[in-house]
C-alpha cells in the first residue's frame, strides 16, 4: 500500500512536473494529467506500478468528470488533490479580447473548479484528504498588464476559502499556494500576450509585456524546492490555508496587506459612519 495517492493535473513540465517527481521519489502513487496522448503512453510505460498517467484537458468538462470516475473506481481512494494546470496571460485590460479573457478563466479558473468538483463526492465519503491550489502571488496582488491573470486566481482563491469552510467540519484540508517567479516554462510556454496593443499602456501594461519575457529562465523560484515544500505541506496535520513560495512572493503579499490595512485605517471613520 502506498503512502499517498496523488492527483496532479498538468504534469508534463515545470511544478507539476517536479512534484510529480518529488512523490514519485517517496514511494507515493501519482496519478497525472497530460494533454498529449503519446505523454501519457510514455509515463504509463516507464511507470507501471507506482504511477498512472490520463489524458486530459482540463476545460473539458466531459474529460473532467470521466477522468474522475475513472480514478474512484480504479483506486477507490485519493489523499492528495492539486489543481495545477493554468496559463499566464499579459496584456491590459483594455487590451484583452474577450476570447482571450474566457480562455484564461476556463483554465485557471473553470478548469480547476471542474476538477475539484468532480472528486469532492470521494473527498466527502472518505472524510479525509488534501486539496491543494496552485494560485499564485498574483492571486492576491494585482500588477499592470496582468489584470486577466491576477482575476483568474483571484476567483481561484476566492472559492477556495469558502471550499475550505465547508470541508473542515468534513475533515478534508485544503490549501493555496501562492508561488512568485519560478525557473519554469510559465513565461515561455504558458505565457500568452494580448493580440491587440494599446500605446497610451506602453509604460505599465507594455513594460509588463517586455519584462516577463526578459525574465524567463532568470527567475529567482526553484521548481524541485517548491516540490518539496508542497509535498511537506502534505504531510501537515494542521496546514496552512495559504503557502507562499518564494522571496518575491512574501514581499509582494505584504505589499498588499500593507496597503489593505492603510486604506482600512483610512477609512474607519467614513465605514463606522455608514450605519444606522
């Protein structure tokens, strides 16, 4: 028997990868996603028994609820779930087509949701289990040029807390995590730029465009360290409701809880005077 069954979605490159890799090393079961067929039949061939690779695009919403059945009656139980597929997008929001803003959200958002439904029946019956989010540092702050993004995980985090809520009195644990740049293909691959460029945004929305791709392969985020952290956060009686990786990422929330509490003190007096 194995220590934990995992669940991860899109790990084909970068944090799923390495997770996949971290608990593979453990001795745990993972049971992965890949979009390419030919993905899965390399993983299933070189993972006979600690492993089990499905094809699947997680704005599918048929796939979803199949791969889902799938795993329940094939394994029956399932510790560990992480909601890790997602694609980044730049661009202001003027700038942003509303094909390109849905696309965003059926992955960051919708996808993850799909997922998360689909396996919270098994999640309810064993009264036990880990949900993790893979959000972002942009889930919590917002940048110029990354507003589609930053509203996909922010709509992430959102259900997230309230999921949270709900499955505790059930025993089931959930968690977001919150990574700032990592050395992954996130800003090669992942990354999609807003077709239509505004100038008047050259100077936020545009020095975003250039700096994210300046960036790619310099960030300061190592994915194996990442791994292991969330696969530490595993095994946490008591974990945390947000995990932020990286140093970028705990000075980017505390920017932001910084500049909540401001504006909250600033305002006390107007707020307190808006009642009866």
């Amino acid at each position: 028997m194995y220590q934990k069954i995992w669940f991860i979605t899109g790990i084909s490159s970068g944090l799923g990868k390495a997770l996949a890799e971290a608990a593979l090393q453990k001795g745990d079961f993972v049971i992965g996603t890949f979009r390419q067929e030919k993905q899965v039949l390399a993983f299933n061939q070189v993972h006979k028994n600690n492993g089990m690779a499905y094809q699947l695009d997680v704005t599918n919403e048929t796939q979803a609820a199949e791969v889902a059945r799938r795993v329940t009656a094939d394994f029956g139980r399932l510790d560990v779930l992480v909601n890790n597929a997602g694609v980044g997008f730049g661009g202001a929001i003027e700038e942003a087509g509303m094909d390109e803003v849905r696309a965003v959200f059926e992955t960051n958002f919708f996808g993850a949701l799909k997922i998360t439904q689909a396996f919270l029946p098994l999640f309810r019956q064993q009264r036990q289990g880990h949900i993790v989010q893979i959000s972002s540092h942009g889930g919590l702050k917002a940048f110029a040029g990354f507003g589609i993004y930053n509203a996909s995980k922010f709509a992430l985090e959102g259900i997230s807390e309230a999921l949270a809520q709900e499955l505790a009195p059930l025993g089931v644990k959930l968690t977001i995590v919150e990574p700032g740049p990592f050395r992954t293909k996130f800003a090669h691959d992942g990354f999609v730029l807003a077709k239509k460029i505004i100038p008047d945004y050259a100077e936020t929305a545009g020095f975003f465009r250039t700096r994210i791709k300046a960036v790619d392969g310099k960030q300061e985020g190592d994915p194996v360290k990442a791994a292991e952290a969330i696969f530490a956060l595993a095994g946490m009686e008591n974990p945390p409701l947000r995990l932020p990786l990286g140093k970028t990422a705990l000075v980017t929330i505390g920017m932001k809880l910084e500049s909540v509490r401001a504006d909250l003190e600033q305002s006390r007096a107007i707020a307190e005077g808006a009642v009866y």
